[in-house]
C-alpha cells in the first residue's frame, strides 16, 4: 500500500501529547511486611505489590483518560508519541479536553477530600492486615502530586536542512499509512460489533461509520487518496432509508462498505479509482452486485493486521473483496 505523505500537511496540522498521570494506589512488597519469613531469592522471585486504597475508589481517573485518548483517537492520528489534529479543529478539541480535565481535577478534590477515611474503609475490610496497610499509606499531599490531566499542544515547522528534518520527514511520510491502518481497525471493531451476522441493523449501526466519516474528513489533508473515501462514505449515507431498519440491498451495501474500510490496500486502491474519474456510485453498485473485483496489483501492507472476513449474507458474491 503506497501511501506517502508530504512535509507540507504541517501547514494544516498541529500535535497534541495527553499527559495524564493517575496514582495506582499500589506500594511494593519488602521482605519485612512478611516478619521475616523465608522467601525465595531476588533472581529467583521478585514481590509484587500491595494495595493500599481501594482501586474502585479510582476508577473515575482511568475513565476520564479513557475519554480524552477517544477523542483524540476520533479526531485526529497517531503521530510522533501523541496525535496529529486538523488546526482547524483545535479550538474544538482543546475545549472537550477542558471539560474532561475539569472533571478529572474535580474528581481528584473529592477523592482527596475523603482521602483518610478511604484508607480506613480499605483497612477495616482486611482485618489482621492492618499494619501491612497502615505502614504503606501516603499523605494526601503525595497523593495530589500522582493526579494530573494536561496536554501540550504545538505547531511543527520543517528544519530547513533536509539532514536536520530527516527524522520528522519519515514521520510525516507514515502519516497517510497509519491514518488508513486506524480506520482498518475501526471498521474491524464496527464490523464485530454491529455487522457480523447480521441480516438488518438499525441505524445505531451507522454512529461508527459516521465516526470514521468525521476523522476523514477532519483530516482529507493528510492523503490525495482520503477525500474520495469521504465522498464514497457520503455517498453510502445518502441510500439509506430515513426509518426502520436497514436489510436487503442497503445493508449488503454497507457490509461492503465495511470490509472496504477494513482493508487499507484495497480501500485506498478504489480511493485512488475515484480520483480517475471512476464514480463512488458505480463501486456502490459493484459492492451490491459483488462484481468488484480486487485489483491483483495492490497486496496489503505489511502494517495491515485486519484481513476482512467473510460477510454473512446469500445475496452476493464477493469476488474477493472480503
């Protein structure tokens, strides 16, 4: 799968790094919490940890993390240990970050606030552990110190010499590659969870597909070949019925759709059809006739994981598109 991107998307594209630091609420074990019984030596065993609040009491923290790498997954691309956004979307995502951070900040003064009686809950749960626990705890300041939520976010220029930038170029270069490998794995997790098997879907079945549609879109810039999948997508959306359920031919249209997106060779070997003048109405058709074939010269990049099932109808013929 060819798919080179150019130094010049940095025109159009800022990095983002979540930096989002969660106590684990965890002290490593010492032979002395054992009073001196034999154990194994260190390159034969090591301790593990013990637990010095109750886990459940920071679930909250992890969710709200969980939340922001969503966000920055549906909007923008893995890209130099963080994520690249669309700079117009910045604004957009900085604000949902905010809010999440607030949250999470929020949270932390709640928990801290009931930080004590949280030990002492944990404690009274594990009788005859009590200075196990107890001999382990923090103060709260400590405890403050492990919570944190921020980002920096930050615009890229080119060295000038082409040997300084040499490393960024290789990055940059990936950027179309990892962005199509992302929608592979979206489209993957879509097709388990709301395709396989199915002979009609409602049209919740369509929020992933409209998930993948808005990261597209959001970042056309990034490869020639992006902006022909959006319009396939737009395409697919517009034959949808308005109401009811979604079976018969629309729906082996969008199984197809589907195994498309989870194949990136294949999916960007129709972008770049499109491009020729190749209408995305026309491999619509072809996805429901199943006369579409796969071009044999385009093979699967080796970062390609997700190799498309077969999709569960009688009504076409795949003809090896999935």
């Amino acid at each position: 799968m060819d798919t080179q991107t150019d130094i010049t998307v940095l025109d159009n594209l800022m990095a983002i790094n979540l930096d989002v630091s969660i106590w684990t609420a965890r002290k490593k074990l010492t032979p002395a919490d054992f009073g001196g019984a034999a154990l194994p030596p260190d390159d034969l065993a090591s301790l593990g940890s013990k637990k010095v609040c109750d886990p459940r009491e920071l679930r909250i923290f992890g969710t709200l993390k969980a939340r922001a790498v969503n966000l920055l997954d549906r909007t923008g691309v893995r890209f130099l240990g963080g994520w690249g956004i669309p700079e117009g979307k910045a604004d957009d995502i900085v604000a949902e970050l905010t809010v999440i951070r607030d949250d999470f900040l929020s949270a932390k003064e709640q928990f801290l606030n009931r930080y004590d009686e949280a030990v002492k809950d944990w404690i009274s749960l594990h009788p005859g552990w009590e200075s196990l626990i107890g001999g382990s705890t923090v103060g709260a300041d400590y405890v403050r110190s492990r919570l944190d939520f921020r980002w920096q976010l930050f615009k890229l220029v080119p060295p000038t010499d082409n040997a300084v930038g040499y490393g960024l170029q290789d990055e940059v270069k990936e950027l179309g590659g990892t962005l199509f490998d992302e929608v592979a794995k979206a489209a993957a997790d879509a097709w388990k969870r709301c395709f396989e098997g199915k002979d009609k879907v409602t049209h919740k079945a369509l929020s992933p597909l409209r998930s993948i549609h808005a990261k597209l879109a959001g970042l056309s810039f990034v490869e020639p070949r992006v902006v022909p999948v959006v319009d396939l997508l737009d395409t697919a959306f517009n034959r949808m019925p308005k109401r009811g359920h979604i079976e018969g031919s629309e729906l082996v249209m969008l199984q197809g759709v589907v195994s498309l997106l989870r194949d990136p060779a294949t999916l960007v070997a129709h972008g770049q059809k499109i491009i020729k003048g190749q209408d995305a109405s026309d491999i619509l058709a072809g996805l429901v006739a199943g006369t579409l074939p796969v071009p044999p010269e385009e093979k699967p990049s080796a970062k390609t994981r997700f190799v498309p099932e077969a999709v569960h109808t009688h009504s076409i013929d795949s003809q090896g598109l999935w």
